[in-house]
C-alpha cells in the first residue's frame, strides 16, 4: 500500500479538443498571401511524393510546397498553413536591437501583416541572431511544438526573415474531453 502525503492539484473536468485540417491553398491564396508581404511573381510549385503519407483506403497525401520570388524576395506557402518570408535583407551579423525594441518592431509586424488571429505571447529574444519568437496560445495556454513565429531583424529595425509555423488558419474546437480527476486516478 503506497501512502500520497500531498494534495492533490485540482483540475478541470473538460479540455477542449482541437483539430487542425489542412488548409485548402492554390495558387490564387498564395498569390494573395505574397501580395500581402509586397510580393509580385510567378507561383511555384513544389510536391513531395517522398513525404506522402495515407489518409484512407487507397488515398495518399503528398504534400506541397508554393513559393512567389521577387528579386532577393520570397514568400513560400506549405498547406499545412507555415510561411517562410525573406525580405532579402540581410540578417544582423553579430550586431542586433536592444529586446525590447526588437520585440516591439516584431509585433508591429505581426499586427500589420494580420498573422495571428489567436493569442500570443512572447518567448525569447536571440540577441547573437537578432531573431524574436512568438508562441500562440490556445484556451490560454501555450501550444507544444514547433509551433511559433521567428522574425529575424537587421540591425535598422528591417524585418530580414521571418518563419511563422502555425497553420492555425483552421485550427477549432472539435468538442470537449472529459478528464479524470487526480485522486480519482490515484484511488483506481
């Protein structure tokens, strides 16, 4: 017989379960999406049969990858939502922004560029790369993963690169999952 001498945290009773879907990307959507970052030039495409996995019987999903160039420019769309962004600025070389300035210049560019449309927070500043990372949260927590947006900034303030892996595009709330209390799974 094992004896707890703690208490038990409390918990909720229900998480929300989420699902992320694919997102249905062409040609138009990421001719759009370049415009959006100014932007203009022919779309390629890039398939991955290498990568293809099944999703039913008989059915395989290879994946794609779209990108628009601009000169030294690019915007490329997977469809799973992640955009990579280079702005053909070189990047810091050693010299960087003070943090706080850095993080204020990658909101502004965040809101300006409408890339988030769940909450984020602020995760770290790399003063050596002068790059500034974001995480979303989802219902208030910070998602696992790889999940994140990274600006790399020149030392004038220029957003030089950025990676944004999310693709919460259709991320939503598929139900709730009920959950066993602590000293429900203690006693069992």
């Amino acid at each position: 017989e094992f004896i707890l001498q703690t208490e038990l945290p409390d918990a909720p009773q229900r998480v929300p379960v989420f699902q992320l879907n694919a997102m249905q990307v062409d040609v138009a959507t990421v001719r759009q999406l370049a415009e959006h970052f100014d932007v203009h030039g022919p779309v390629y495409l890039q398939h991955f049969p290498s990568m293809g996995m099944a999703v039913g019987e008989g059915s395989t999903y290879v994946p794609t990858m779209y990108t628009v160039f601009d000169g030294s420019r690019r915007v490329t769309l997977d469809d799973w939502g992640n955009i990579l962004y280079s702005s053909g600025i070189e990047p810091t070389n050693g010299k960087s922004l003070p943090s706080d300035q850095a993080v204020k210049i990658a909101k502004q560019f965040i809101e300006e560029h409408d890339l988030l449309s769940v909450a984020y927070r602020f995760e770290e500043y790399s003063e050596e790369s002068g790059s500034v990372t974001f995480i979303p949260l989802i219902d208030g927590r910070p998602a696992k993963g790889n999940q994140r947006i990274d600006l790399t900034l020149a030392p004038d303030g220029r957003v030089s690169n950025m990676t944004y892996k999310f693709g919460y595009a259709n991320l939503g709330v598929t139900g709730k999952y009920p959950l066993r209390s602590a000293s429900d799974a203690w006693n069992a």
